[in-house]
C-alpha cells in the first residue's frame, strides 16, 4: 500500500555476483560443540573496514553461509563439490561513492562495480561478471539501519540471499535468463533454508538463533522489500507476500525443493497499481471505511465465506462487527480485537483498530546521500482488514466445522481461512463474481507485516504458542491452496 519510490534492494545482475572461498570453524569445549558463538570470522574482504560491525556481521554471516552450502551444494549438484567464488568480496562505503559518484581504492576493481559504481549505494548484490559478492557498509544506509533495527540475522539472510544467487550462478540457471523475479525468488528460497539450519542451532557464529529472532529477520526482510512497481517492467525481487513465502518454503522443504527442476514452476502476486485514484491513495481505504459495520469489508468477507460453505454442502451464518471499548463475551476472554461465537461477532476496540490500520514499516531514502531513515506506524488498511478476516476464520472455524477456537490450532487455522479470503480477493480472476472489494497490489505486505507484528497479535487474538513464521506459513497455505488445505 505504498508509492512506488526509488530503492534498490539485493540485486542480482550484470552488475551483481558472488565468489571466493571461505572459511569457518565451530568452537569446542571438552569434546563437546559450543553453544557460544565462534570468535569472529577472518575473511579476506577487499575494501573492508576493520572498525565496521557492519563487516564484522557480514564476515561471520558469510563464514557460515559458505559452510553451509560446503555440506548442502552437493545435494543439488548431482553430487560435484562447491567451487570458491572466483571475483572475491568487496565491502564499499556507499557514503563516500554518493559524494563522488566512484569508488577508489582496491574496491573499484569489482566488474560490477566498474560498470556502474552508484549501483551499490544502499545495496548488496551478487556480480555475474567476476563471481563476486559486493556490499555497501555505510551506517547510515539501508543493510545498516536495518541490522541495527532489526539484528545480525536479518543481515545474514540478506547474504544467505546473495550466495543463493552464487549457487544458481553454478548450478547453470541463468544461462537460460529466465525472469529476474524467479531467480530472486530462488535466492529467498535458499536464504530460508540456511535460515533452517541457524535456528537448528549449526552455525558456528550463528549459535543463539531462536524463533522469535528468525521472526525480527523475517520483519527486517519484510521491511526491505521493493516498493509497489510502477510498471509491469519494474517487477524484479517480487512484493513482501512472495519474498516471505519464497523463504517460508526454504525453511521447511530444504535445498532440493528450492533447485528443483520445478521450483520456477510458483506464481508470484506483485504487480504495479492500475488505479490512478488507487495510486493517489497509497492503496488505502479510511480508517472509517475500514471499519464500518456495513461496509465492504463486512460485506465481502460475508459474500466469500456464504459461497465457500455452500460448495461443501453448508451454510454460513453472516458475521458483524461491534465497536466497543467494553466488551462482553461469556465463552471467549474479551481482548481489543476477537470473536465471540456468542453472538457471531467481531468485536474490537477502535483505538485498536487505528492501531493496526497505522502500523506498516517502511524505509524513506534520501535520493542524494542514499541515507536511509526507519519509519514506522505507515497506513495500512489491509491490517486490521487481515485482523477482520482472522475473526471470520474463527467464524468458520466453529460454524462449519464444529471446533474449538481457544487454542493455537485454531489461530493458525484461521490465519490459513484469511489467506484462502485474501486470494479470492487480491485478482479479479473471475469478471462475472460480484465482489465488494479488491486488494490493492501491496495488501498482501500489510497482511504479512500484521501476521508478525507481536504487539498486534497479542492484543487480538494472541500469539497463544505460535510465532510470525507459523502465521506467515498458515497465510500462505490458504493463499495457494484454499479452503480445503486449512
């Protein structure tokens, strides 16, 4: 729900690359692996600055990152060994390369960069040209700020993203140039199946990941996206709701899936706005309009869920909405956002509603320096429109299928029921269906960003157990595989 703005993000390209072998050892303590993390990796960056903890970050990230695929490439490879990158690492102070618009010293030696030495301010990228891995360390620009924000993990799947494309690089993909969004998404992919084995507690530097830390990642990862493309052309890494889902499916199916012969074989749902009055809204209904007890969103949820019951032999009892900042409700604990099955109603609190409705991050670059600022409580209408959908999975929940609603399968039931709603909704794939609304094209990213934000989730329907990446892998389930598949 945004305008399209400049920003560059994790290119892959003729200017973008990976290389160079690394290294990395675990520590060991009376025969037994360490659960502290390894002492600093002493990689061979050119460029770097040794008084960067943003290279420090990057160094340990990609120490374990090479490990990793060491172990893994060969799953993928039909069995032949990893190869070093060829072209080296190359850390830039992207600050410096604003003001001159160049890069001196060792550093401008990257092919990439020699092609176009602007391209790596705020970015990191992979090099066709040499097989190397470049990045901007400036503090003040977005992999920093974000870091910084967010923590190191975030950092260490950026480049978990960029040796995916080194990976790709070898296994041949690109020699058939397929679509720049496929072979991001093949890095998304690749970035969450490292991101599996952090939080399995196998990565040397790596050695305190918890879900709720893979969880700050996955919204830093969210939080650097693309903006809404403009144009069809402009479509490259793919929106929030792809990049999350690419790297959901990292994490539970692995290096085979993500290199599969099929893996290309995935629709995406970025697409550029249509709509000039849509456009001039940043995508967004009002608040009032959001929440209004007959408005569209009531009126549609009802619509979608009244068809989905009748195809399997139901019915759908229509659900309302209750404003109230006293709520009663005999068989549910009353939050500022919940179902109550007593009177087959959403009730929620309007302060809350405002809440989530101005709740999206986002990054604001400043065109000349490339300085980055995290901004923060940005419109969203799909937010409490995704706590409104949740509610009415609840609804089906109980209604047609007779089960419980106090516990973490039903929370992750109807996240699942919200993203079947959000497909129905996010194309008008079917001209002759009389729907009320349509998602603008980057609702799917509120969606996402609500499912991980934990203070709205805990001031609605609670966490109860479940953490953003249960609720990301629960929307995209429904999203691809409907009602059925909840």
């Amino acid at each position: 729900m945004r305008k399209p703005s400049s920003r560059w993000m994790w290119v892959v390209s003729l200017v973008a690359t990976t290389g160079l072998a690394l290294s990395a050892c675990g520590t060991v303590l009376n025969g037994q692996p360490s659960t502290e993390n390894a002492p600093n990796a002493n990689l061979n960056v050119i460029g770097s600055d040794p008084n960067s903890t943003f290279d420090t970050s990057v160094k340990n990230a990609l120490s374990d990152i090479e490990a990793f695929w060491k172990i893994n490439y060969p799953k993928v490879s039909g069995g032949k060994p990893l190869t070093p990158l060829k072209g080296g690492l190359y850390s830039v102070d992207g600050l410096a390369v604003a003001r001159t618009h160049e890069v001196s010293g060792p550093a401008g030696k990257n092919a990439c960069i020699k092609s176009s030495a602007t391209f790596i301010i705020d970015n990191g990228a992979f090099c066709l040209l040499d097989d190397s891995i470049a990045w901007d360390r400036a503090d003040t620009h977005l992999f920093a700020q974000l870091a910084k924000q967010y923590g190191t993990l975030m950092v260490a799947l950026v480049f978990a993203h960029e040796f995916g494309h080194a990976i790709s690089y070898r296994l041949g993909v690109f020699d058939n140039r397929p679509k720049t969004i496929f072979t991001e998404s093949q890095a998304d992919c690749a970035a969450g199946a490292w991101a599996r084995s952090a939080l399995d507690q196998q990565n040397p530097h790596f050695r305190d990941v918890t879900p709720q830390k893979i969880d700050d990642a996955l919204a830093g990862f969210l939080d650097g996206r693309d903006s809404t493309p403009g144009t069809i052309a402009e479509i490259s890494h793919g929106n929030g709701f792809d990049r999350l889902s690419a790297l959901a499916d990292g994490l539970d199916k692995g290096v085979t899936y993500c290199f599969s012969k099929t893996y290309f074989n995935r629709t995406f749902t970025e697409r550029p706005f249509t709509d000039p009055k849509d456009y001039s809204a940043g995508g967004n209904a009002s608040l009032t309009d959001t929440v209004a007890p007959g408005g569209s969103l009531v009126r549609d949820l009802n619509r979608f869920w009244t068809g989905a019951a009748k195809s399997i032999s139901k019915t759908f009892t229509p659900v309302k909405i209750v404003a109230t900042d006293s709520p009663k409700c005999p068989s549910t604990p009353p939050t500022t956002f919940f179902y109550c099955l007593d009177d087959n109603t959403v009730d929620f609190s309007t302060s809350f509603a405002e809440k989530a409705y101005n709740s999206l991050p986002d990054v604001n670059v400043e065109q000349t320096t490339g300085n980055v600022k995290l901004v923060f409580n940005q419109p969203a209408d799909f937010a409490p429109g995704t706590l409104f959908a949740i509610g009415w999975g609840m609804a089906v929940r109980h209604q047609l299928f007779k089960r419980t609603l106090d516990d973490k399968a039903a929370l992750i039931a109807a996240v699942c029921y919200a993203g079947a709603y959000a497909k129905d909704v996010n194309l008008a794939s079917d001209p002759g269906a009389t729907k009320d609304l349509l998602l603008s094209p980057s609702d799917l990213d509120e969606a996402v960003s609500t499912l991980l934000n934990t203070d709205l989730m805990k001031g609605s329907y609670d966490e109860r157990g479940s953490t953003g990446l249960d609720r990301i892998q629960a929307f995209v389930k429904g999203y691809k595989g409907g009602l059925s598949s909840c």
